[in-house]
C-alpha cells in the first residue's frame, strides 16, 4: 500500500515568494530557479505519482523511439540517389492464356538492348542482372589458393552491368579509375565490404590489380573499389562485372524469357519523357511477340504489359516477390506511424489524468496562490515546469526501455536499422519528442489550475470544478485510451487466430516429423551425380530412427515451377491450354505425404518422365467433369513431353494461403530430383539429434560432409508468414503497453472519485455499508466508461481486421469470442485498477473523512 503524503506543505512566506504580481521585475533566472526548486520538491513528496507520471511517459517514448529507428530506416531507401524524382524501374505484367496478370520485375536481355539502341528519351538505361557463381578461388603469391565455397545467393550479389550503373549511383571511389574500371569482361569492382573480406590485410591501393577466380574458370582482375552506399538502397550489389551481348540474345525466344533477378533502370529529364520511352520499348515488345507468335506458333497466349515502377517506390513493391531485395510494406510503415502515436498520445493522456486528479489536493498550494495574487503566467510556468522535468526523466529511461523494445521485436528490425542513423536528425527527433510531449501533456493542466476559483477551493475542501460542469473531460479521455486498448487486444487475438489457422489447417498432406535438405547447386555436375544421389537415399533409409524417405519437391514451398501444357479430346477445334505447375517426384511420394488417390494409380518406378498423376484442380481445369474420365488421356507439350495420366490426387496446397490451390502435374524425373524429404520415427523424439548426425555422417560418404544441411518442413511452413508472425508479435506488444498506460489513467480517476467523494463514503460507512458495496459503487462508474470505449472500438477494429484478412484465399471467420475475450480482459483490467483505489478509500476510517478541517 502506497502512503499518501501531503501534496504541499505551504507557508503564507512561501506562498509570496511564489507570487508574482504583474508589477514586480524578477530577474527570469531566479524565478526560473524558484520555480524549479518547487517543482523539484514536489515531484518529490509525491513519489507514487511522480513515478506512474514517469513510467507512462517511458513507455510512451520508447515506443516512438523505437518505431522511429526502424521507420526512418525504411523511408531512408534511395535517400541519396542523384534524380531519384525521374529515376524508374521497367517491370512487367504477365499473362498466359488469358489467365490473371502476375508480376514480375524483370526484363529480358533484348528488351534491355533495345531499350538502348532503339529507344529515344532516356538519359541513362542500366541494366542490373544477376551474375550466378557457387564459388571464388583467391590466388596467393607463393602459398596455397584460398578458396571461399558457396557464395550465397542472397547475401553475396553479384551484378553485371555497364558503367551507367556508376553514372548513376554516387560511389566514391576508394580505388581504380571511375572512368575505365568496367571497359573489359576481365574486370571486377568490388564493394569496400567485399574487398575487405576477400583481401582483410591489403590497402585499397594493393587490392587493386589483385586476381579473383570465379566458378574455378573465370578470371577477373580487381579494377575498382567503392565505398559502401551511405543510405539504404536496393542497389545491393557487392561484385560488379561487364555485362555481355551473348548469341542467344537475338533470339525471338529471348523476348519472352523473364527472370526476377534481370532488372533495368531508366532515368530521365522528367515523367513525361519516361512514358514516351515505356510507349517505344512497349511497341516494339508487341511487334517482336507478334513476330515470334507467327514463326514459332505457341500454343499458348501471352502476354506482357511494361510498366513504370519510380524508384522511390521500389522498396516497398510488396506485390514484386523477389527474394534478393528486403521489402516492406507502405501500410506497415504508416500502420507503426499510428502505432507510436497512439501509445504517445496514451502516455500523455494518462499523465494529463494522473495530474489533473492530484490538482483538488493541492486545494491549499492553488488557493493560496491566487490569494496573494499569483498571475496565471505564473502558475502555468510552474505546472509546465513540473511537466518538462518529468518528460526529461522519462525521456532519458525510454533510452534503455528502447533497447529492450528492440530485443522484443527481434528479427523484425534488420540489424541494419538497429544501427542506421544520422545524429544530428536523431537529436531533432528527440527535441521534437520533447516538446510535443511537453506541450501535449502540460497544456490542460496548466489551463485548467487558472480557471479554478480559490473561494471554491477553500469552501469545497478541494472538490474541484470549472464552470457548471464537473472534469468530464477525463473520462472522455479514459474512453479514447480504452477504445485503442480493445482494438489492440481484439486485434491481436484475431491475427494469433489467422496465423494458427495456416499453420495448424490440414493442408492435405502430412507435414510432421519430415525434415528436408537439399542437395547443393554445385554438385549437380559432380560425378556419378545421378547415381549417388539415388543410392544415398537407400542408405539414409536403412539408419534406425528413420521411418522413410523420398525425393521430390516438397508439397508447399515458396519456390515452384510451370509450364504450359495442352490436352484435346479430338472434338474442339483448339485444344485446352493450361498454365500448370510441375513437381519431380519419385513413386514413394505420394504414400510419404499420404496424397490420396481419387482415381487411378501411383507413378511407376522410372529414371525418366513417363506418366503424370495431376490434381483435381487440373482435372477441372481441363474439362474432365469424374477423375475416372482422366485416366488414359494425353496431355503435355506437343512434340516435348507429351504423357498420359494414371492418376488423379486430391487436391493439397503447394502455396502459401495467399493464394488458390492451382492446377499440379507430379511426374518422374530422376536427374531433376535434388531434394531428400525424410520421415523421422515420432516414437524417438529424444534420440532426433543423434538420428540426424547419422544422416550427416552417411552423407559425408558421398557427398562433402560441409554441403549437408537441413531443416524440419513444419517450421519452413511457418517462416513462409514471417511477416504474419512479426505483425502479431509487434500487435501483442503494442497491446500489453497500451493496457499499461490505459490502466495508469484509470489509476488517476479512480484516485480524485475516491477523494471527492470521501465524505460521502465516510457517512455510507457510518450508516453501516460494507466494504464490498463501497467498492462496487465506486467501480460501476469506471465500468460503464469500459464499455462505452468497447461498444465503439468493436466496429473499428472489425472493419480493420476484416481488411487484413481479405489478403488470405484461405483464412478464418471473424466471430464473436475476440470481442468477448477482449472486453472482458479490459473491463477486468480496469476493476483490478480501480479496486486498489476503491478498497482503500473504503477500508479508511470515517472519522478522518468527517473531521472538520
């Protein structure tokens, strides 16, 4: 129990000394100091508040801190490129048969030249594609070659392009000539990063000329090193080579191949220059499809529609899916916006209650005050005085609670925007914090002390009242924090619902105990490749613990393949044209998965494709109105791999549930199956790792013992929402903060009703009321404000939610039990909050709440 001590001891000296008649001349530093020792002493004798003041208000900044850091990260992207305004990306709309668009950010090799051969208008045009290489050999002088394996497709980006990328983007130069470091397909530059890596006790100077060896047979000569960007920036490229006309380049079949990593740039003088330009390459695109359309004769439509991505917007292109770029979305980014000013406007809220209910006792401090004739000036310098110190404090703790919320959010926040900022904007950014809260949360209070009369002060003992109204404005307040703390709670109880629900949803195969590894890209061309991937899967098989094995694709991954295959039935004159999706499997498959047949039989022992078993979604979409009227038909490219199918599975996901179950093909294909789908034994759960060290070493006999890794299929499935996950761990976080500055608020009008109505308690007492009907009488106040603030969260956070979930082909029914939860946990958090007040007001002994003063 807190002990409350008096609020002011005030003498009528001190009382003049705090005075300051409109005629007096004080000098502005000792009034200020005056003012601040009285500040200081009562921020002192008033602990208990001082720290809920005090805490609030941490938590409040340490949330703005903590979103600005990551914020201003995010709006930090291409901060520094030169013409940013008129710089864009060309991405493509893509559609096969007639079928939905998808997009797509790359841009195939032809249209890049033609774009600069052909096309007028553009200042620059600069090509940024992907270079693939698994390893790099460093030659020494004199000691054995260091060799730095698998190169990390993500991380380590390596880029060919021309010398417009360096036109175009602000490197400084740490060594080589800008001019001439990219004029032949020997050269390399290297990133200050990357050449640091490769060279770690070389000077820029020496690293230059320096030999690298990419794939163990192309060899590049260092030309060039450049500092690493100084701001955030999708240009991630570390390892720079000449980009090359290749043959194939002329060919008509070029203009249709897209990859997302192949991107092209263009900057020009203004928007209308770069709509003349997209107008050009999009005419000449259309002709040479048109061209490619007569001589090859596809039997499939397609089409591609160029568009304009400006720069600025690239990094927040959500609806691009391309791995090899860190994207966020906008909505997230204003979503945190809100967020941190919500819980700043919460903080400051609850001070603005904690400090107006202590205002009717310090009765005797106000009325002295303008007894003697103290200015309004005056008192509004105190109370902001008061107000300034306690955001100061409050501001130096959100320094360490910052520091937690960051370890909270975990991978949310890359490590790049834990350590991005500039000092000189940070310290403006707690500036400004500091006076917007300031002014914020001292505003009211020092409004309202002046416009209390000091006659009514004394004749009510403290019971304070403006005008003919009592302060309703702190339950108005009280409402507008519970309303954002029910939609934070019903928020959060719906996204936990959702991500459940994809995680847990039967997805038509068996998922649990498999873990999956992948045979690594470089040994594809090993020897014997074929035949030892085979027989290590007999191997693994025979270790205990080990139910069974198979090789294949996984049901449900991010990654996947398709083509288009065609099926006719002899009575149409255009046969069925069908965009599928293409899994190599073996024949144990579909028993390791537990697929269910439907119709026909399982694919037969074979190292080469000879049947397919398709999906019920292909069946439909070919027409087969029973999966029995499939078995038997051909489908499959004419001329390529043309097959008939022996079965019909049911329907399973392959994606994730942003997206319809589509139309799957599974075939045999034993020089495409790189993938080991293993089944460990759920009764030898505690001997798992020992288990999984078997598999390694039985790798290490074939294959080199550092190429094995693996991870376990139901947390792949889960990582897939990632962004799900971090929106639920940010929205219980939010959540748990915003009850704990809602119930600090309630603290303070629980503690001026329980004041204010002291007598009355004392004479209810008197008359023989209990404890518990005190307590209840003072809480049903606090109760109906809960439920005005639930009443009109609950349509809010229902129209929000409801948006969220539209994203989801697959997703949950918002019902009733969210709502229910939530305003039960609010209205219980509120009771526990206000029955500390309630039951010590009522457990006080009525004798010194009837005492005349």
């Amino acid at each position: 129990m807190f002990k409350t001590v008096p609020f002011f001891k005030i003498t009528v000296e001190n009382a003049q000394s705090l005075a300051y008649p409109s005629g007096c001349h004080f000098k502005l530093l000792i009034m200020f100091k005056q003012i601040f020792k009285n500040s200081i002493r009562h921020l002192s004798r008033n602990r208990l508040f001082t720290f809920l003041n005090i805490l609030g208000l941490s938590i409040g900044i340490s949330s703005c801190w903590v979103i600005y850091r990551y914020v201003s990260y995010e709006l930090s992207f291409e901060r520094g490129l030169p013409n940013k305004e008129h710089t864009y990306r060309i991405i493509s709309k893509i559609r096969f048969n007639d079928g939905e668009e998808q997009w797509n950010g790359g841009i195939s090799r032809p249209i890049y030249y033609a774009l600069r051969e052909d096309v007028q208008g553009a200042d620059r045009v600069v090509p940024v594609y992907k270079f693939y290489a698994q390893s790099v050999i460093i030659p020494s002088d004199g000691y054995a070659n260091k060799r730095i394996e698998e190169l990390d497709f993500e991380k380590n980006n390596l880029i060919e392009t021309d010398a417009t990328y360096f036109e175009m983007l602000p490197y400084k130069w740490l060594g080589g000539d800008k001019h001439h470091a990219l004029k032949t397909p020997n050269q390399v530059i290297l990133t200050e990063d990357r050449a640091k890596f490769y060279f770690p006790n070389l000077r820029y100077e020496e690293i230059v000329g320096k030999t690298l060896i990419y794939a163990d047979t192309l060899q590049k000569t260092v030309s060039g090193i450049v500092a690493n960007l100084s701001y955030p920036s999708e240009f991630n490229g570390q390892e720079f080579f000449l980009l090359q006309k290749r043959e194939r380049d002329n060919l008509l079949t070029e203009w249709t191949n897209t990859s997302g990593t192949d991107m092209v740039y263009i900057q020009t003088k203004n928007r209308e220059a770069a709509d003349r330009v997209l107008r050009q390459i999009s005419n000449i695109v259309a002709g040479k499809y048109k061209q490619y359309d007569a001589e090859v004769k596809p039997q499939y439509k397609y089409e591609r529609n160029l568009q304009l991505l400006p720069v600025q917007e690239s990094h927040f292109s959500t609806f691009l899916k391309e791995r090899v770029m860190n994207k966020t979305s906008k909505n997230v980014v204003f979503g945190l916006i809100a967020v941190g000013i919500f819980l700043l406007v919460l903080a400051c809220i609850n001070y603005i209650n904690l400090t107006t209910a202590q205002i009717p006792q310090r009765h005797k401090e106000i009325g002295i005050r303008k007894t003697l004739g103290s200015s309004h000036k005056s008192l509004i310098l105190q109370m902001m005085m008061e107000t300034l110190i306690v955001v100061s404090i409050a501001l130096f703790c959100s320094a360490f609670l910052s520091q937690i919320g960051i370890r909270l959010l975990g991978d949310m926040m890359s490590e790049e925007a834990k350590t991005f900022g500039n000092p000189i904007t940070f310290a403006l950014f707690l500036l400004t914090i500091l006076g917007i809260t300031t002014m914020l949360a001292g505003f009211y209070p020092s409004w309202l002390i002046t416009r209390v009369n000091a006659l009514d002060i004394f004749r009510t003992r403290g019971y304070l009242q403006v005008g003919k109204k009592k302060l309703n404005i702190r339950k108005l307040l009280i409402v507008f924090q519970f309303v954002i703390a029910q939609v934070f709670i019903v928020g959060a109880l719906i996204v936990g619902q959702q991500l459940r629900y994809v995680v847990q949803k039967d997805m038509g195969f068996n998922k649990d105990a498999v873990i999956i590894s992948d045979i690594p890209f470089k040994l594809f061309g090993s020897a014997n490749y074929n035949d030892k991937k085979v027989t290590l899967a007999h191997e693994v098989r025979n270790i205990p613990g080990i139910r069974e094995i198979t090789m294949g694709e996984a049901p449900l991954s991010s990654s996947y393949r398709s083509t288009n295959y065609l099926y006719s039935d002899g009575t149409k004159a255009d046969p069925v044209s069908l965009q599928v999706f293409k899994k190599h499997v073996d024949n144990s498959y579909l028993e390791f998965y537990d697929l269910e047949l439907v119709a026909g039989s399982n694919l037969a022992p074979s190292d080469t494709t000879n049947a397919f078993v398709i999906n019920e979604s292909a069946l439909r979409a070919f027409g087969f109105k029973r999966p029995e009227d499939a078995i038997g038909k051909i489908i499959g490219q004419r001329g390529l791999e043309e097959f008939p199918i022996v079965g019909v599975v049911r329907d399973f996901h392959q994606r994730d549930f942003f997206t319809p179950i589509e139309p799957l093909v599974l075939m045999n294909g034993r020089e495409t199956m790189d993938t080991y789908n293993i089944r460990l034994d759920v009764s030898q759960r505690n001997k798992w790792p020992e288990i999984i060290r078997n598999i390694h070493k039985t790798w290490a006999q074939f294959f080199p013992e550092d190429t094995f890794s693996y991870n376990f299929y139901d947390e792949s499935i889960a990582s897939m929402y990632k962004k799900e996950q971090q929106l639920q761990k940010l929205t219980n976080i939010s959540t748990a903060m915003a009850i704990i500055i809602s119930c600090l608020g309630l603290f303070g009008l629980a503690t001026i009703t329980a004041f204010q109505r002291s007598k009355e308690i004392g004479i209810r007492k008197v008359l023989g009321a209990s404890v518990s009907g005190i307590v209840a009488m003072l809480s049903v106040d606090f109760v109906k404000v809960v439920i005005i603030a639930i009443v009109i969260a609950s349509p809010m956070v229902w129209l929000a939610t409801h948006k969220w979930l539209e994203d989801f082909v697959y997703r949950i029914e918002i019902t009733s039990i969210p709502f229910v939860l939530g305003g039960f946990t609010v209205i219980l958090a509120a009771l526990l909050t206000v029955s500390y007040q309630a039951i010590r007001a009522a457990g006080t002994n009525p004798v010194d709440s009837l005492r005349d003063e």
